[in-house]
C-alpha cells in the first residue's frame, strides 16, 4: 500500500491535521519514506499513525532522528524529570535509562519498564495548570525541539480522559484578530527564568508553583498552590519585571524557514512580558502581556476548534512543535491506567553561545 494521507474526521473543518495511512513504523524508514512523511509534516503539521503496536523506543528515536532536524551533538535529555534512578520515586515522567531521549509519562507504577524501576509517574501539569505551549520555549535559550511525538504502546488504554490537544499555530494566525497579529510581529516574548540545560542552578527557579489557566487555557491568573487539588487556591506571589532576567526570548510569530509560512508560537502560561523586536523596551507590561497572548490564541483554542486526541493503544502522533500548539488535559480527569512515551530532540543551536543571544 502506498503512503497516503487523510484529513482527521475529528478536526477536518478546522485544523490541516492527517492521518497518514501505508506505514510501518516498527521497519526501517528508507529515503523516499522519509521524504514523503516530511511532505507530509511539512504540509499538514500533525500526522496520526494509527495501528503502530509494534513500534519499539528504539524506533521511536530512529523516527525523530530520520529527519535531520535534531541536533547530533546533544547528549542531554533530561527536560526536567531527572536522571534514571533504581530507588523509588514518584515522578512527573521518566527517562528509559539506555534510550534517556524516550520520556514516559503517565500515572502507572513502573517496575522493569525498559529498564525503569520502582517507579510511580505522576502526571502533575495539565489544561488548567499549564495550558497550551509549544515544547522548550520556556526553559530553553535555544535550540528548540522542531518535532515531538507521542506513542500509545500497547497495554495501555485510559478508559476516559488523558486526551492531549492540539491547534495549528498557522491556523491560528488567520484566526486572531489582525490587529494583535500586527502588533506581536513587532514582538518579542520575555518568559520567565528557570533552570535548563545550558543554566542548571536551581536557584534560577522563580515560580513557587504551576501556573493557573482559563479561558481554555490560554490566559494565566496567577500561580496554584497544589495542580492536584483545586480547592488548595492560589498563591500570594506577584509575578515581577526581573523575573525574566536570564530568561529565555522568542518571538510569538516565527515564519517556517522551509515552508515559509508564519505560526504563533507561544507559552502563555510562562511569558512575562513584550519587548520590542528592535530596541529590547517594554512594549506591554506583565498584564497586558497576558491578555493579548491569550486574545491571540483563544479563538484556536476553543472546543469546537481545537483537535482533541483521544489515544488508542498503537496511536503514534508526530507534530511540528514550531508550527502546532498543545496541551495535555487535566490529569484528574483521567480514568484507568495513562501511559505515553515522548521523544523531543533539540534542534541545533544557532543564537545561544556563553550566556549571550547572537544576532538573529
């Protein structure tokens, strides 16, 4: 069967996304594979693999290494869960300790997984607590991931919940209102500092907790004492100018150097203000920030809008994460056993080099 592709029933009306049909993921991906699935990303941003029960992690890597988007000298992989360990933990996600590029996220006890052991994952972040984001922007100086993806290895199956979603950021463009788009391409996002590969000191950590979201995730009200109890309110801290000093800078439209196409591309949850592009002043205050990311986005967000995947075992979803925005939803939500694993390689850096921005 020839690789063919179709556009997702569940979203065909409002997102470019595609099921990509006539392909085993578990057998080698030779050149004309590959550049039909590049086609394909390129093209339509997301792509569903359905049936992929035999897909190893090994195969995953080979996946998101096929392309040549990555960065072959990477040799960390942390992305915030920390190192593979043999005693017991309960984490937000792990690494499998002879393939760290794989994480695996979820709420099961893992014990001889891939070689993780004695291990609770946690999933703590989700729609209300964190929001729509897109891979690295936020902890990241440079470099970001230009492709995720996601598998649904067998075994595993939510008998409700723990859907992840997605919206086209070039969609999205189309979308807003063409006064806010004028205005972010003017645009730079100052987001909060943090620790991350290149700056581990953890004492660069400023927020004391997750952010809270609304309207459909796309608007931060402040910070939440506990993502797993509602009801433990919020926290009494006052989010500052500074707190973005030495922190990440990324534009909130970037146009797709091989596709040529423009697409929002924003954290909302962790942006702290806009700088202007050219002279690095303040063009909106924290505030004003946070409503004119979140009037940007919005109108992609919203349910009859946005593709909201619900995984079935076997499922293998690869994105543009340059290009498409996503969220996981609410972990409390999720009913029976959530298992994915996830593999987001960095790209090569071109404007990080000792601490110091390099003229884009």
């Amino acid at each position: 069967m020839a690789i063919a592709f179709s556009p997702i029933e569940a979203c065909a009306d409002t997102q470019p996304f595609a099921e990509c049909h006539g392909v085993n993921l578990s057998q080698p991906l030779d050149e004309e594979t590959v550049g039909c699935i590049r086609s394909g990303l390129l093209r339509h941003g997301l792509l569903l693999f359905r049936g992929q029960q035999a897909m190893t992690p090994q195969d995953e890597v080979a996946f998101n290494r096929a392309f040549g988007w990555h960065d072959d000298t990477q040799r960390e992989f942390i992305f915030g869960f920390g190192a593979p360990t043999t005693e017991h933990t309960v984490s937000g996600g792990a690494q499998i300790p002879a393939l760290p590029e794989v994480s695996v996220l979820g709420n099961v006890f893992l014990d001889d997984y891939h070689g993780i052991r004695n291990t609770q994952l946690a999933s703590g972040l989700g729609f209300t607590y964190s929001g729509w984001h897109a891979d690295g922007l936020h902890d990241m100086f440079d470099g970001c991931p230009e492709l995720t993806t996601m598998f649904n290895p067998p075994g595993y199956q939510s008998g409700a919940g723990g859907e992840t979603y997605f919206t086209s950021g070039t969609r999205a463009l189309e979308r807003m209102d063409p006064e806010i788009r004028r205005e972010l391409e003017h645009c730079t996002v100052a987001y909060i500092r943090c620790p991350n590969d290149e700056a581990p000191d953890e004492a660069r950590r400023v927020t004391p907790g997750p952010a809270y979201m609304t309207d459909e995730g796309t608007r931060r009200l402040g910070w939440a004492v506990n993502a797993l109890d509602p009801a433990a309110g919020m926290l009494d801290f006052d989010l500052l100018p500074e707190h973005a000093d030495g922190g990440g800078r990324h534009r909130p439209i970037r146009t797709h150097p091989q596709t040529g196409e423009a697409a929002l591309y924003v954290t909302p949850s962790r942006a702290i203000q806009l700088l202007d592009v050219e002279t690095g002043a303040v063009r909106h205050d924290i505030e004003e920030t946070v409503d004119l990311l979140s009037r940007a986005l919005l109108p992609s967000a919203l349910p009859d809008t946005r593709y909201e995947h619900t995984w079935r075992q076997g499922d293998f979803v690869a994105w543009l994460n340059t290009t498409v925005l996503h969220s996981a939803t609410d972990p409390t939500d999720t009913v029976g056993d959530r298992l994915l694993h996830r593999v987001r390689l960095s790209a090569p850096k071109t404007r990080w080099k000792d601490g110091v921005y390099l003229s884009e």
